[in-house]
C-alpha cells in the first residue's frame, strides 16, 4: 500500500476521523465527515510536536481544544514539551533497553510491552469448498463509461505471453493472528497499540490488526477464490518476525513460521496461482528497534541478509518473482515520525532517521541480491519503488521543471538511481543534504549496489503535477526549518484552471485520484530514467468513496463499486497502451487488494479490496465486488491467463455475459 510522500510521513486514519501528520508539511488536516455528526460537534485543533522523545511530550491541555467554528481538525508543528513521564502511554521500548533474551521467557517479556492480544475466533486452518463457487456476474451498469466492458477497450491489443495478472496483499495487513504460531511481535504490533492510547485521550481510537482478515489461517480459501475468477499471480508478504521472532541473526528460527509459508506457496502453484513474495512490507521485529535501532543502525544489514538467506534456502524453487523491500522511500520516512522516532539510536534524530534509514537499506537490499546469486536462487529478484515522475504544473516555468526532478529524485531516484543507474545518490540529494544526513557511498559500495535488480517495480496509483515552493526553490533549500525542505517541492492535484487532476477517492485517502491520462507519461519516465529488462506494475488500486462506511446489511450497495472498477479499467487500457504504443516492457500487473485488509494507520475504513470482508461476523465471510469481476473478464479478454482452458465452466459462462 503506498502513501503520499511529499506532503505525508506519517497517516493516522481511524473511523470517526482522519489524522494525517507530515514531518515534512506545516499543516495537513483532519477530516470530520467521518463521524456522521455535525462537523461543528467534531472539531478542534491539535498540536503535535515534530521532535517527540516520549509519549509523554503530549499534553492533553496543550494540544487539544475544541471550536465550534471550524468544520475539520488541524495538526501543527510545535515545540517539544518538557512535561513528566506518563506512565498510562507506552511508548516504544528505548535502544537498549530489552536484552537479548531468545527463550520463551524473553518472548513473553516482548509481548509483555505489547500488551492484552485479541484471540482470533478462527484457531486452525480452513480447508475450503472445491471449486468455489462464483456468484452471478454483475448486471451492466449505465452511464456506459462507468461500465466499460474489456472487449469494448482496445480489442485488438493483448498483454504479452506470460504476462503476470495478479492481486497484491502484505502480511501485516491480511493475516492476523499476530500471536500464534511463535511469532514475535513486529513494529506495527507496538505503534498501533501506542497511537490508541494517544488518541484515547481525545475520545478516538484505532483497533490494531490483530484478527483483521485472518488470512493466516483463511488462506487456502483465499488462494482458491482468486483461483476461480482466472487470477493468475499473488504478490504477498513474509511476516520477518514469523521467521525470526527475535529477528536477529542469532536468534532461533520458528520452524511453525517456516512451514507455513512453506504451505502457502505450496496452495498458490496447486491453484495454478504464481505466488510473488517480498521479504519485508514494513513490518519489522519490534526486538530489533528495542536492540539497536532497526533500520537507523547498520546492525540491521547483517540481521536482514541472513533473514533472506533463510527465506530463499527455505523457499527456493518454488517461488520465481522475489522483492526485497516494499517502498523503501515511505518506509524511511517514517523513522523520523513520532512513535518511530522513539527508539533512534545514538547519532540519529528525527531530522536525520529517513536518510540513514535510506543508506542502511540499500546496502540490505544489496547483501540479499548478492546472497541470491552466490546461492543460485532460481529466479529474479529486485525491490518495488513507489511514486510518479509528474508534470510541471506551469509548463514553461524553470522553476517547476525543477520540482519535477526533485520530486522524482527524492521519491523514486533515492532508491532507484544507486541500484539502476549510478551507484550513488541522485545529485539533487547530494546537493541538499549534507553528509550528516545521508551517508556518502564509498567506491566499493556503490560498485555493490548498482545492477542489484533483475527488473524494475512500481507501485503507481497515481500521477500528478509539481511545482515550486511560493518562496521559490533556491530559498527552500538553504532554510533547512522551510516545512517543505528538503525535497523543496509542492505536489499538485488540480489544473492551473482550479480542475482536479481526477476523480476523488474516499477522503480518508485524500493523496488518491484516479488519473489515467497520465499513467503513459509516468511509465515512459520510469522506462527512461531506470532501465531494465522488464517493468512490473506492482501495485494500482483505489478505495470507492464511503464505502467504509457502509454496514453489512448493506451488502449490494458495498459490492456496487462502479469508481473502482473503472479505476482499473482505464489504468489496464491504458497499461495496453504503453506496452503497444510506447514499447514498455511491463510484464505483470497487480491490482491492490486482493480484498478489504489493515490500511496500517487508516485501520479498517479505508477499503481497496476487491473484496469485501465481513469483519462483523466471527467467520469473516468474503464477497466479490464488481471490481473483482471486471478485471477477470478484462483478463480473458487480453488473453493473459495461458492455463484459461483449465478454468472452471461457471467461470466461462461469466466471460460471455
């Protein structure tokens, strides 16, 4: 799942509101509309210092008061308190101060810190209905844009042979049961914990993904039901704290880990169903930021190498498509954010985290792929970016072209040019960020990192226009307090002529229109920027507007989803395009989300599954949402799936209606 990275660092999303909080920006806004009550009954202002240390920096007389003027919540940048310690907020466990313990006890003593658990209503894996069965395909919708048929797209243009048509999924997201099996608790598992009491203080509240889709233990009917709309390829996430629950890389493997992914990429290729596995979507073992840091110390290199050693020995021969990382940039980040920022170790502050971050991964990343090669994996591996390459909102104004590059290099080139084209940084970074900042490559580093990639990968759910600072770029980047240093740009959502670049989606994704028109322009840049044999569209979707807040006894209306539906039909037209048209070489495509899941901040009311989940009802029925149907048949039509002929008879007779 991607965030927007210029304006946001960090999203706080719960069902009565939105928070969004941007290390980055001087303001962003909370939405009231979420509540169902009057805006003037749900409004107010927060303050949120941007240098937390603990949790108890927050006051509640300090930051919050209620107005009856304003109709949404604002969030500013403040000056740290020096308020006392609040021992009713937990905040993360300080560097250092958990030893290394990797008996049971030390287990226990982690999950100690995250405290009570839900307890799945689901304990054991679900062996599913043979085949399962579809439900009639949807009626046509009217006006027809809404309801575009794939052989009404581009009829005489077919996605290459072997082309990879899948849905997309992490573990943190979908599985659930975030205590069974001996696993260990992750990052998420703490923050979410740490962020509800936060907001307890101001009547808010967001539920951790404990039980969520249960996936962990509903993933044969899973695989089977993407199996039986013609899905041909999953990209889904291994849990590191599953595998490690301790994450270090002396710390005892958890076998019941091991062989359960073992059995889910066993029931993906019984299912005809390629399983594409990353090895870290975001959700570190909480043990490592309580050790060293995470991701801020170079102790982490080691640890994730021998982490994917252990993975791709376990694992290899059954899985071809590997990446390393999910959207390092977004990743990193957060690191500078509070609660991520509690746990820092020595040298690295708030300002710094995301760049240091940025130096440590890369050479992760790079220890992998060397691992991959010198332990000859079968297969391909590299990592996915996130972002666009946007348009200058005033075309002929320098001063945005400039904002283009910038955006480009600190969203996708931070990661991108030192494995595709350099070896090193982009020189806009280098230019900006002294080298307390962001670490300099040595010789032998950059010669390390560049070419560590097989393919190219992007998740791009949408393109947009960028522009320069109002104080003018050159002035951004010498003020290092500018709210916009240091990438020094501006993202833009509407025309010069005040239009929006594209349909909106739920407000609780408010970095999300659907804008098709400029997916071409996009794939052309991340064609010419960084080169590679092949290019996987790895994650596109869009959440319906309110959908979230729909109940189950609104079923049909839920499963009504014409916007996101036609999201995917015109993103895949003009997918078909940049393959024909512009000579792209976008081998696989995969549309977010393989269902309704834990938007990580955004909870469960940001919906960009393709089906619905139930999560009222303790066995957390599935339905297909007319997305769901529209992009199998879209599918058939460009003739994408080779094993169509093995497809069920019901799902043949959906493809003449």
């Amino acid at each position: 799942m991607y965030l927007s990275l210029s304006y946001t660092t960090l999203f706080v999303c719960f069902y009565c509101a939105e928070v969004v909080y941007s290390q980055d920006a001087s303001r962003t806004i909370l939405n009231a509309s979420r509540t169902g009550l009057p805006s003037s009954d749900v409004v107010g202002s927060i303050t949120i210092p941007t240098t937390l240390t603990s949790v108890s920096n927050i006051e509640t007389s300090s930051i919050f008061s209620l107005t009856s003027s304003a109709s949404s919540i604002i969030i500013t940048a403040a000056p740290t308190s020096t308020a006392s310690s609040n021992p009713s907020i937990a905040p993360f466990p300080p560097v250092g101060s958990i030893p290394r313990d990797y008996t049971p006890a030390g287990l226990s003593r982690l999950w100690d810190l995250i405290g009570p658990v839900e307890i799945p209503p689901i304990t054991t894996t679900v062996i599913p209905q043979t085949p399962i069965a579809l439900p009639s395909p949807p009626p046509a919708l009217y006006p027809p844009f809404f309801a575009v048929t794939p052989k009404d797209i581009l009829p005489d243009l077919k996605f290459p042979k072997g082309f990879l048509f899948g849905v997309a999924s992490a573990a943190y997201q979908v599985e659930g049961a975030v205590k069974d099996e001996g696993k260990g608790p992750s990052v998420w598992d703490c923050f979410l914990r740490a962020l509800d009491k936060l907001l307890t203080r101001y009547f808010l509240t967001i539920l951790p993904a404990d039980v969520v889709d249960l996936h962990y233990y509903l993933y044969k009917e899973d695989v089977a039901r993407i199996a039986a709309l013609g899905i041909n390829s999953h990209s889904f996430s291994i849990s590191w704290a599953r595998i490690f629950p301790f994450g270090a890389a002396d710390s005892p493997v958890n076998q019941e880990g091991i062989d359960h992914y073992a059995d889910v990429i066993a029931t993906h290729l019984k299912s005809n169903v390629t399983p594409v596995v990353t090895l870290f979507h975001w959700d570190p073992p909480l043990a490592l930021s309580a050790y060293y840091g995470g991701f801020a110390s170079p102790n982490i290199v080691d640890d994730f190498i021998h982490y994917a050693k252990t993975v791709f020995t376990a694992y290899n021969g059954s899985v071809h498509t590997w990446y390393t990382f999910n959207e390092p940039q977004v990743f990193c980040s957060e690191l500078g954010s509070f609660p991520f920022n509690l746990t820092l170790p020595n040298g690295v502050n708030s300002s710094n985290a995301q760049f240091q971050c940025s130096y440590y991964l890369l050479k992760a990343h790079a220890g992998a792929v060397k691992a991959f090669r010198e332990m000859h994996i079968t297969g391909e591996i590299a990592f996915k970016s996130a972002d666009y390459v946007g348009m200058p909102w005033r075309t002929n104004n320098t001063e945005d072209v400039d904002a283009v590059e910038r955006h480009a290099a600190f969203g996708i080139g931070i990661f991108a040019d030192p494995v595709y084209t350099t070896g090193d940084w982009p020189q806009i970074l280098k230019d900006t960020l002294p080298p307390d900042y962001l670490p300099r490559f040595t010789e032998e580093e950059s010669k390390e990192i560049l070419g560590e990639s097989d393919f190219f990968a992007i998740d791009a759910y949408r393109t947009y226009w960028n522009t320069a600072p109002p104080e003018g770029i050159g002035a951004c980047v010498k003020n290092l307090s500018d709210p916009l240093w240091p990438s020094c740009n501006l993202e833009v959502m509407v025309d010069l002529n005040g239009w929006a670049s594209g349909p909106a989606s739920d407000p609780l994704t408010p970095w999300l229109q659907a804008t098709p028109q400029f997916l071409r322009t996009s794939f052309k840049e991340y064609h010419r920027r960084w080169p590679a044999p092949k290019i996987y569209f790895s994650e596109f979707g869009f959440t319906q507007p309110f959908e979230g807040l729909r109940t189950p006894a609104e079923l049909s209306q839920i499963t009504e989803d014409p916007e996101r539906t036609n999201y995917y039909m015109t993103y895949l037209g003009e997918l078909l395009l940049s393959i024909h048209e512009d000579g792209i070489p976008v081998e696989g495509a995969f549309a977010w989300a393989i269902m309704d899941n834990a938007e990580w901040n955004s909870g469960l009311s940001a919906r960009f599954g393709i089906q619905y989940v139930n999560y009222s009802s303790p066995n957390l029925e599935r339905s297909y949402k007319r997305s769901a149907f529209a992009l199998c048949k879209f599918m058939a039509f460009s003739e994408t799936l080779q094993a169509l002929k093995n497809s069920s008879r019901l799902f043949q007779q959906h493809l003449q209606n």
